[in-house]
C-alpha cells in the first residue's frame, strides 16, 4: 500500500531552491525523515523532525535546509536554499522512525516513499 508520495523535485541553478513536499496517506506519531542518495554513493540522512516538532539536520546542511511538517495536511516538507550542485540527488522521503537514538540510520524507519529527483547545476 503506498503510503508517502513525495513532489517538488526539479533543476535549478546553484543558488536557487526548492521546496520538496511528502503527502503521508496516514499519521505518523513517530519520527519523520528526508534522505538522499547520489549516483555511486550511500544514502544519506540530511534532515529529521520528531513527534514534538525538534528537527536534527546533517551538519554540512545546517542554515540551508529546513525541514517541516503540516500535521492538519499530514505533509511534511524540506525547504530547500542555497542550492549546490553537490546537493545532487534522489530525495527520499522517511517515516514511522522509532529508534530516535539513530535518526539518520536508514532502517530506523519503516515506510519509504518512490523519491523525487533534486539536479543543481552550476
């Protein structure tokens, strides 16, 4: 059953920005995620947001990316600024996280949406 859709993926010119969205079908209490992966690379967290609404962001992503959630929606989203071409990457949408002690491990989650494509070029 799918359950996460994600949208807003796209090109733009380095500096730009975008902002990605993921429609959750259902509610999700837990932990929430945005991850993304490149061509030849591992997937990566870059940004969570708890039941409470505290986010954690990778380090190198920090005052760029903000990531949100519109619990009357069940949308959660990734504010994307400053855009570099290293930003480069499927954007994956995460949910159902409930090992909060690892929110950027990969199988702390439990759904996965399809991905939405992010290109920067220079």
């Amino acid at each position: 059953q799918v359950r996460l859709v994600e949208s807003g993926g796209g090109s733009v010119q380095a500096g730009g920005s975008l902002r990605l969205s993921c429609a959750a079908f259902v509610y999700f209490h837990s932990s929430m995620a945005w991850f993304r992966q490149a061509p030849g690379k591992e997937r990566e967290g870059v940004a969570t947001i708890d039941s409470s609404g505290r986010t954690l962001y990778a380090d190198s992503l920090k005052g760029r990316f903000t990531i949100s959630k519109d619990n009357a929606k069940n949308v959660l989203y990734l504010q994307m600024d400053s855009l570099r071409p290293e930003d480069t990457a499927m954007y994956y949408c995460a949910a159902d996280g409930t090992d909060t002690s690892r929110p950027f491990n990969r199988y702390s989650y439990t759904y996965w949406g399809q991905g939405t494509q992010v290109t920067v070029s220079s």
